[in-house]
C-alpha cells in the first residue's frame, strides 16, 4: 500500500506560534474526551495533565504548519500506552478476554453511555486507539496512521473493526440495533 | 469537527473537570520553569488591564481596548509562546494597582521586567519612576534627565510604547506648555489617572 505513513503538515497553522492559553483552550475538551474515551476517568486525567504539559515543554520548537490536535493527540497516544502496558503487567484482563469487565472506568457520568464505555475499553487496544482518533478526535486516518505507525487503510480497518464490535455486542446484550 | 456517529459518541466532560485540569496544569507549568508567561486581566477606572508576568517581574501591562489576542500574540513572539492564564503570579500586581486606584498607594513595590524595551526607550522608561505621584514632568524635561535633550520626540516614542504604563508612570509625561499630550490608553485614561493623584 502507498499510503501515507505521516502527513503531519496540514495547514492547521501558519506562521508564529499563537500563545498556549490558545492551545490549552481549543484543544483541551477534545483531548480529555479522547483520554477519556480511551482510558476511563481517573486515568484520563493523569494522561490529560501529562500530555498537555509535555506539549508545554516541547512548544517552543514545534515545526511551522503542524496539525495541532494530531500533535495532542499523538503526545497522549504515548501516555495512553504506558497507562495500558501498566494495566497489563498487572493481572487484570483486557485485550484477551474481551468480553469481561472492563479494567478502566467508563467515561460516562452515569447516563446511559457508561455500558458503551464498558465495552469501548474492552475492545483490542489499536481498534479502541484508532476509533476514538477518529470518532472523538475527528482525526482523518492518515493521522491516526502516522500515530499508531500504521497505513491508513489499517487505521481505517481498525476502527471499523473495533465499531462492528460494538455494534454487534450493543445488539446481542439489548436485543436491539443502536 | 467530529463526526457524530451513533455507536461511538463522545464521552461528556463538564466546565468544571477541565477548570480543574487547567489549575493543575498551571502548577505543574510553574513548578516545572515551563510557565514563562502568566498573564491576568484587570477592571479598573481606566477599563480592562492586561497584566503579564514572567519569572522575572512584571513584564508588561495593556490596555484592553481591543481584546487580549493581539497583545498575547506580541508577547508569545517577543518573550515565549509558554503563557498561560495564570493570576496567581500577578497577585501582588493586582493588589497594588487596586489600592492605587482607590487613591491607597503612591509608588509600586513590584519586581519589573523591562525586557521588552531596549536602547534609549529602556533609559526613558527607567527614568519615568523618578517623577513623583501626583506630579508631572514635559517630554523636554525628561529628554534632559535621560541624558539627552534634544530627543523630545523620542521620549514621546518611549511613552507611547512603554510596556508597563501605569505601573511606569509614562502618564506624568505632558507637553511644555501643560496640555496633556498623547497617551498610550488615550487621552481619557491620562487625564483620570492624573486626577486620581492630584485629589489624593
């Protein structure tokens, strides 16, 4: 495939750095709905805190024309791979028995949504990674691809992949299409 | 921006989860040394204040006129695109400017950071504390104790592009033949500063 691996260059930003006042309030709801997404609550706001003052630190040097959100979202990739790989060392399952208890808080506030979060944290870590990129990040494959170090197209299959499973197990335990 | 998609929605975040991140990341940014610039905005008589801080003192104060973004853009440029709205580091600040607009404080007891004024402008700006509350100085005046006489005009530069006006009293600079003179919060906020320190 000759997709592209990384297009980190769109024009999301021209020209001298705006201030990280900017970044930190463009930005941040949608980065701590992605680390939410993908790793439950109180996780999430280690990774939230983390990500954004590794941003902070690494700013001054960011290249003109970087897609910021794709940056974020790659910084708390990283951080969202330590929280996973620490969970893993610990004996609880996650990606091998996916149909168990999730092992990270659901997201939600107690609405209707915490079962979906369940399972969202249930899926295999690259679907879950690929379809928050894309569905809470907005990201277009080609970024999830340059962070995840696949091709586009298997970005693109993991997040479908990983929303056919949600959907197929939505339907099963409610008996009912979403 | 994201594509709303029934099986996948986005997780709900409140106002108050991310205020408290950001309070957090505030204190981890200063106690990291990576909080270059904090910055503040202020009511007062003469209208909203820009009030920004680095590590060093108070680098620079703004009038508000027209919204905060192109001042934040100036400093992100000159000084470092590290800034984040932080009051705390502009307590001290904020509290001196109140009492003295409530007529309550003659002199400002403030680390500054003069770094955004260089050359001549810079020796104008240090000298503008030399004149005394509730007093006024000509252009002229100040073009001689800067040690040079004849750059009338160039103290006028140095007062209009003073980073720290009112806090650098560049409003006690008037014309030699006691009209007030230009000023950079317009000739308004000139004339309620000097009235404020004449009636205290």
């Amino acid at each position: 495939m000759a997709a592209p691996r990384r297009e980190r260059r769109s024009p999301a930003r021209a020209g001298p750095l705006p201030p990280f006042e900017h970044i930190v309030v463009v930005h941040g709801p949608t980065v701590l709905r992605v680390c939410r997404a993908l790793l439950g609550r109180v996780d999430a706001d280690d990774a939230w805190s983390e990500t954004f003052l590794s941003a902070l630190r690494a700013y001054p040097d960011l290249a003109p024309g970087t897609n910021l959100e794709a940056w974020l979202v790659t910084i708390a990739h990283r951080k969202a791979i330590d929280v996973h790989r620490a969970h893993r060392r610990n004996p609880i399952p996650t990606d091998t028995l996916p149909d168990r208890a999730a092992t990270t808080a659901p997201p939600g506030d107690g609405d209707g949504d915490d079962e979906l979060w369940t399972r969202v944290a249930a899926l295999p870590f690259m679907q879950r990674a690929a379809l928050v990129y894309h569905y809470v990040g907005g990201l277009p494959y080609t970024e999830i691809a340059g962070i995840l170090g696949n091709s586009a197209a298997a970005a693109r299959r993991a997040a479908a992949d990983g929303r056919a499973a949600l959907r197929r197990r939505y339907s099963v335990d409610t008996g009912s299409a979403p | 921006m994201t594509t709303p998609d029934p099986v996948v929605p986005a997780p709900p975040i409140s106002s108050g989860d991310l205020a408290w991140l950001r309070e957090r990341l505030i204190l981890d940014a200063d106690s990291a040394g990576l909080l270059d610039v904090a910055y503040r905005t202020l009511d007062t008589p003469v209208g909203a204040l820009l009030l920004a801080a680095t590590t060093e003192g108070l680098v620079r104060v703004a009038y508000l006129t027209d919204g905060p973004d192109d001042i934040l853009a100036d400093l992100a440029e000159r000084v470092s695109p590290r800034i984040l709205e932080a009051p705390h580091r502009l307590d001290a600040a904020a509290t001196q400017l109140d009492e003295y607009f409530r007529g309550r404080r003659v002199t400002f007891d403030l680390a500054l950071d003069l770094r955004l004024t260089t050359g001549f402008r810079r020796d104008v700006i240090a000298h503008l504390p030399d004149i005394e509350y509730g007093h006024t100085a000509s252009y002229a005046q100040v073009a001689a104790s800067a040690g040079s006489p004849r750059a009338v005009r160039a103290v006028g530069t140095a007062c209009a592009k003073n980073p720290l006006p009112v806090v650098v009293p560049c409003h006690r600079v008037v014309r030699s033949d006691g009209s007030i003179g230009q000023y950079v919060g317009g000739i308004d906020a000139k004339r309620i500063l000097l009235d404020l320190e004449t009636v205290a």
